[in-house]
C-alpha cells in the first residue's frame, strides 16, 4: 500500500512537470525556422514573468537547432559540414530572431543560455527520491529479519554498509535515467544532446550517490527503531 501511494505520487508529480514545465509543440520544425508569436512585445529580463518567458523562448530555439542539425544530419547537404556548427548557426539565428521580437539585447539573452528552473529540477528529484526512500524502507526491513541487530549488531552493520553502497550506485543510475527520460517528456524529444550535461543528477553524481547512501542508512534507523518499539 505505501509503495503503491508513493509511486501514485510519484506519478502525479511527473505529470504535473510534463504538463506545467514542457517546452511549447506549437509551431515545431526542423528547417530552422522561429515560429511566429501572436502577441509578441518588449520583455524585460529583470522581471519574473519576461524573464521565465524568454528562458522557454530560448529553449524553444535550443530544442529546434538540435531538430534542425538532426535533419541536416540526415541530409547528403547536411554532411558536408560538422554537426555542431550546423547547430549553432541555426541557434545564433533564431536568438537573434528572439532578441528582437521582444526588443532584448543579445548580450542579455545569453544570461537565459543553460540556465534551468529550480522548481523543475525538484519536481523531477523529489518523486525519484520518494520511491527511492520507499524502497529502501523496505530492503532495511528485510535485513533487519535476515540480521537482527540483537543477534550480531556487528553482522547487522557490515550487511547494512554493503547493501547501502550497492543499493547508492543503484539509485544513482536509476535515478539518471529517471532525470533523462523527465527531460525528454518535458523538451518533447529523444535527442537531448548536450543538454543532458547540464541535469543535475550529471553534475553532482557524487553528491547524489552519497545522498542516496544516507537514505538507506536513514530507512534503517526507522527499521530499527519501529523494530524496537514493537519489541518492548
């Protein structure tokens, strides 16, 4: 049941993040072109509202240079120069093109270039770690069965340590993908590029596997202590 919960909410949030955080579909094309903005006007990148517009308007632009270099690539035309200026030939114009529907400087749209939501980013984590904690309560648990701390407290650690280490580098992959595969919902494509460097499960694997290491030791003390309860 509480696995069942976790994944619905899980779930939910996901959705919610394909739902409230995707980069627009409409107006898609591989030959490079800027789709035209009913209502385009001056933005100013000091304001929330201008500012979380014109990182989607960039993103957009990102998402259709890759379209663009792809079919480029597919192309015998396309083969006569490197993918990547293909792509950024493609990706300079249509800036510029932003720059100036919405009377932005270019050097201030650059400021919008790789630049991520946070609110995104956790709507992502959050859900994974979720599931990631549920799960680990429910190896601790079985552990505690195999190897009662009151039987060998000495067993019951080595086993914990190793089953954290193991299930850490489990999380750490799972969870990367799981952060590839909510970026790909999001941006409407199965060709994130470079843009996957930049997911924060890329930057800070480190970080994440030592995270995902305390999470197991944390669902163990709960084992443990509801172990102990029960046993008094």
């Amino acid at each position: 049941m509480k696995v069942a919960s976790a994944s619905l909410a899980a779930l939910g949030l996901v959705i919610s993040l394909i739902f409230t955080g995707c980069v627009r579909r409409e107006g898609r094309n591989s030959q490079c072109i800027w789709p035209e903005e009913p209502g385009a006007r001056t933005l100013d990148p000091s304001r929330g509202g201008d500012a979380r517009h014109i990182r989607e308007d960039v993103e957009l632009a990102e998402e259709l240079a890759v379209e663009y270099m792809d079919a480029q690539r597919r192309s015998q035309s396309g083969r006569q120069r490197p993918p990547s200026e293909v792509m950024n030939t493609c990706r300079n114009s249509l800036l510029k093109q932003i720059s100036t529907s919405h009377n932005v400087p270019p050097g201030e749209m650059l400021q919008f270039f790789g630049r991520r939501s946070l609110v995104t980013d956790l709507t992502v984590i959050v859900p994974f770690l979720l599931l990631y904690g549920v799960l680990a309560m429910l190896l601790a648990g079985r552990l505690g069965r195999r190897y009662p701390p009151e039987d060998s407290m000495t067993a019951a650690i080595a086993m914990t340590l190793l089953c954290s280490l193991a299930f850490g580098v489990g999380g750490l992959l799972l969870g990367e993908e799981w952060s590839l595969t909510a970026e790909g919902l999001r941006l409407g494509t199965g060709h994130l590029s470079y843009r996957a460097d930049r997911l924060p499960w890329a930057h800070h694997r480190i970080g994440f596997f030592v995270l995902c290491v305390a999470l197991f030791w944390l669902a163990a003390a709960v084992r443990f202590g509801v172990r102990q309860r029960r046993s008094v």
